[in-house]
C-alpha cells in the first residue's frame, strides 16, 4: 500500500471535540481508525473552558497536566464564570487560590478589551505593574507568541518575582503561549504562586491552545490526514479526497461541525456539505435540504430564537448516531453516523457534550462493524 493509501476501519471527518471522541472511542472499542481534517472547527474558537452537561468523557480525559475539571474562571470583561465543565489549566481558577489571600492582576499593555483594573475590582484583587521589559502587543497573540520559545516563560516570571510578592495567585490577559501548552506551569515554576490567565474571546489563544490539547486524547495509531472529503452514500462508502489520495473504510463519522465548522454551508437554504444528507428543521418537521436540493423555510427554522445561532437545524441521527434519510426513520447508509454540531439540535450545547456526542457514535460505528461482519 502506498503512502497515498490509508486503510481504516472508521474513518472520522472532522477533527474537533466531536471528532477527536469518536475517533478515540471507536479506537478503544478495537477498530482502526482515520480523522481526516483541515482546521479546528468551532472548537479552536472556544475561550478555554469547557461546558456542557456531560460529565464524560471529559472528566475521565481530562485527567493530567492539561486539563482541569471543575472551577471559577473570570473573562477578560471581568465577568465570573461558574459552573464549567472544566478548563484548560492555564487558564486561573480563582477558587483554588487561598483563602484571605490577595490575587493580583498584572496590567499589560495588549489588546484594548483588557483591563486590569475592572478585573482586579471583580476579585478582589492588586493590580500588578508590569516591568518595562514586559512583552508588549496590539493583540493577545502578538504577546502570546513572544513567550513560545524556551526560556521566554521563565524569564518573564523572574521579571515579574518583585511585584508578586505577599500574592496568592497571579491573573494575566488570554496571552499564556500561542503553541506552547505549558507557560502558565513555567512561569507558576519559577513565581512559586499559581499562575494563569483570563478566559478568551474567538479567536483569542486559549481557544487554539484548547484545541491542541484535545487533539492529544488521540490514541497512538489513529492516523490523521490534513485534507477534505466528500462522502457518495451507498451501500459501501464512497469518498472523494481533495487531495486525490485513497481512503479505503467500513464506517463513517461525520463530526464536520454546523456553520462555523463548515458542516452545514448556507447557499439559499441550510446544507450538509460532506454527504449531502438531509438537513431537517429544529422541530424536526420537515426537511430544508436533501441531496442538494433546497427546500425554501424561514429563517426562523435555522436559527435559534434566542441565542441567534444555527441551533436546531441539522442532521437527524437515531440513538446509535446513524444518519436518517428523509422519511426520519430509514438510515442513509449503515454505515453513515454523525455527532455534533452537525446534527439536528445539537448546535451550542458545549464542548462536553460535543465530546459525549462524539464518543457515542464513534463507539457505534466500530461496534457496528463486528455485528456487520
């Protein structure tokens, strides 16, 4: 087989959280498996804390150095977030600093949403002025890039060793590495204090940090293909690769996202962009789109009435996760499952119960593979 040629059992299309589940937990159910992706989809837009209502397979993956499940979080507005899943570590949990202990916020000249004065009063905290030296930038990510390469942490903390004296914890804007996972431990290192930052905006790099995270759940041995698919339903799964290569698979797991994602494309009406499959209305009565063929609605059939996102809309799957055709009840292919934002009702649930979508269908689709023989 050459390089062009991949063989998997699973193939998952999408490599956000719902992605990056199901091709985990069709690993763990013993099948081979293949993500293919060419972004991070909504996921990569996030803030760094994780919601949602599921509990796993978040709390059981987020054990280790990345992740924490649980705690208080403040946005850059200074707003307190309560109630989370859980969050990136780097990100502050100003419940776990010490009791009668003063945080301090450090006042850094970066993107003009952060204010360390509003968030201080929000705490209850001491702003801290940074050192001359400081990094500075425009944005959260000019200043996030400056403290990637080795050394650049460590140094920074020991600049900052003066002015965090007497603090129990020390609060930075969203700006703790752009691809590092690790600054915020660094610089806690070397402060001896807890050291984090505020919650992010889309876009911000907590949320591209997040991503990356994730993207480690992946099991050894799960093969990850930077490219595009198309899927031809069938009685055998037919793709068609962007890049031209050959994709040889039993089951498929369409975790491609809704509209930030890319899952569902707007062109007169709301559509599935990998298969084509039917797009049905939030209330799941009729169908907007099947196999490229729009079917007029109202606006007000996409989009969520009270949050103005694309909620509702989207694939209707059955309780395995498989892909139904346009009657709702005959499955398009048995081989065809979707988890996401890409299914009907499940656009802004959060990232857990992307990640507990995900694994369920996943898990499907390779058990599936036994039953089918």
């Amino acid at each position: 087989m050459s390089a062009h040629e991949v063989t998997a059992d699973v193939l998952v299309i999408g490599g956000g959280a719902a992605g990056v589940a199901a091709a985990r937990a069709a690993h763990e159910a013993g099948a081979t498996v293949a993500v293919v992706a060419d972004g991070g989809g909504a996921t990569s837009l996030g803030s760094g804390v994780v919601w949602g209502a599921a509990r796993d397979p978040f709390a059981a993956w987020a054990a280790g150095d990345l992740w924490r499940v649980g705690g208080r979080y403040v946005t850059v507005a200074g707003w307190l977030l309560e109630g989370a899943a859980g969050a990136l570590r780097s990100l502050l949990d100003v419940s776990a600093l010490s009791l009668g202990g003063t945080p301090g916020v450090l006042d850094l000249a970066t993107h003009p949403s952060w204010s360390a004065r509003l968030v201080a009063q929000t705490l209850g905290a001491r702003v801290v002025t940074a050192p001359d030296d400081a990094p500075t930038g425009q944005s959260f990510r000019e200043v996030a890039v400056t403290l990637d390469p080795e050394g650049a942490a460590e140094a920074f903390a020991r600049s900052l060793a003066p002015r965090c004296e007497g603090l129990s914890g020390l609060l930075l804007p969203p700006v703790l590495g752009l691809s590092r996972l690790d600054v915020a431990a660094r610089m806690g290192a070397v402060l001896g204090i807890p050291v984090g930052e505020a919650a992010g905006s889309p876009g911000d790099p907590p949320g591209l940090r997040a991503m990356r995270a994730m993207r480690r759940w992946l099991p050894e041995g799960v093969a990850v293909l930077n490219d595009r698919a198309t899927v031809k339903p069938g009685r055998l799964p037919g793709l068609v690769f962007r890049s031209g290569r050959l994709v040889k698979t039993r089951s498929v797991v369409l975790a491609t996202g809704g509209l930030v994602g890319g899952g569902l494309v707007f062109e007169e009406t709301l559509r599935e962009a990998a298969a084509g499959a039917p797009v049905w209305t939030r209330d799941r009565r009729r169908v907007l789109s099947r196999a490229g063929a729009a079917r007029g609605a109202d606006p007000v059939e996409w989009f969520d009435e009270h949050t103005g996102r694309a909620r509702g809309a989207g694939l209707r799957v059955d309780p395995s996760g498989r892909v139904l055709d346009g009657d709702g009840e005959t499955p398009l292919g048995e081989w065809l499952y979707a988890a996401g934002e890409v299914c009907n009702g499940r656009g802004g649930d959060g990232v857990a119960d992307a990640l507990a979508d995900g694994a369920r269908a996943g898990r499907s689709a390779a058990q599936a593979i036994g039953r089918r023989g």
